[in-house]
C-alpha cells in the first residue's frame, strides 16, 4: 500500500509538471497561476501545495527535468581546451554553442522549455528571484568562455586585435538570438538548419593566425 501511495503522488508530480509546461507554454509564466494549473490538471491547488512550495518551486522543478546543457557544454569545453595539449579552444567553444541545439532538436520538451525561457517568461513579481539567478547564470557562462577565449589568443589562434571578453559576449550574443529564432512559434520556416553556418561564421572570423 506504501509503494503504491509512493507511484500515485509521483504521478501526480509529473501530471502537474506536464500540465504546468502547456500552461506557461501557452499563458506565460507571469500570467499563469498555479489555479489554472490545477483545473488544467483536474487536481486542487491542495494538490499544487503538496508537492510544491510556490509558482517559482514548480517552474524549478519543471526546469529540472530537462537536462539543459550548458553548464556540462562548458565543462566538457573547459577540459578539451585546458587540459589537452595541443588542442584547438576555438572548436571547443564551436562544440559548446552547438549543444543546446542539439538537446532541443531531440528532444521535444527541451525545445517546450527553451521556449517557456525564450519568450514567455517575465522576471516581475513572485518570479523577481529568477531574474538575479538568469544574471548570474549569464555572468559565469560569459566569464567561462572568456577564459577559453584567453585559451585561443594563449595558442594564437585568436585574430590580433579581438579582446577574449568581446570574443566572449559576441558568441554568447548569437547563441541567444539563434535560441529565440529557433523557439518562434510564428516562423515559417525551420532556422536550424542555419545554427552551425552562423556559429562557424562567427568563429571564423574570430580566429587569426594558426588555423
């Protein structure tokens, strides 16, 4: 009876988590409250709080479940172009820029919650600490690939003149705009077939000397 009181409340859990995607999906994170999650779910609010403290603690959850890639991008990124001798930072970083779409070409609800994060999520009111966690997450990504960055010039394979910071802001830049191109809802044709060829150009004319 335990074990089967366990499988019904973790089904629960992933019914309310499943639900709360369509919903932000569809209304926005700001705009949705956790009663149109529950009637959405055909559950109670009651049932919202007892698996989840608040709004923010769902979305955090629903966040866990996708394996968003980054942090391991930029970690298997920092080992091939700090630890390896002789290896090529900037194809590192080229390897790094292109994981997130990866993750969301197969994975059809990284691509749902890439799109909640891209363009419907407010950082007003309840939500206010997601906007102090998004500027950090963004500080650390941008001073990560600086020092790759710093790696290539190191190497000489970044153009003379280009500052890593710049190198660094300039791809984080396109890795965003290409996120949100490939996250419209209104687009009429397919941009992902355009992510590599604008990564490659970027990073083409980053690099200078030995190629």
């Amino acid at each position: 009876m335990v074990r089967r009181t366990k499988q019904d409340a973790e089904a629960t859990r992933e019914r309310l988590l499943d639900t709360a995607e369509q919903v932000f999906l569809a209304r926005g994170l700001s705009r949705a409250s956790l009663q149109d999650i529950a009637e959405a779910a055909g559950l109670t609010r009651g049932a919202i709080y007892w698996h989840f403290a608040d709004k923010l603690a769902l979305f955090d959850a629903m966040m866990a479940r996708v394996d968003l890639p980054m942090e391991q991008a930029l970690a298997t990124a920092e080992a091939r172009a700090l630890q390896q001798p002789g290896a090529d930072p900037l194809q590192a970083l080229r390897a790094l820029a292109l994981e997130p779409f990866a993750l969301m070409r197969n994975d059809p609800r990284a691509r749902r919650v890439f799109t909640i994060l891209m363009h419907r999520t407010e950082f007003v009111g309840e939500l206010a600490p997601l906007a102090q966690r998004n500027e950090g997450a963004v500080s650390d990504c941008v001073q990560r690939m600086q020092r790759l960055f710093q790696a290539a010039q190191q190497a000489g394979t970044l153009a003379a003149g280009v500052s890593p910071q710049s190198a660094a802001t300039a791809l984080l830049a396109l890795i965003d705009g290409l996120l949100r191109l490939c996250t419209r809802q209104d687009q009429s044709a397919e941009p992902m077939a355009d992510v590599a060829p604008a990564i490659d150009a970027l990073l083409a004319g980053l690099r200078g000397g030995k190629r």
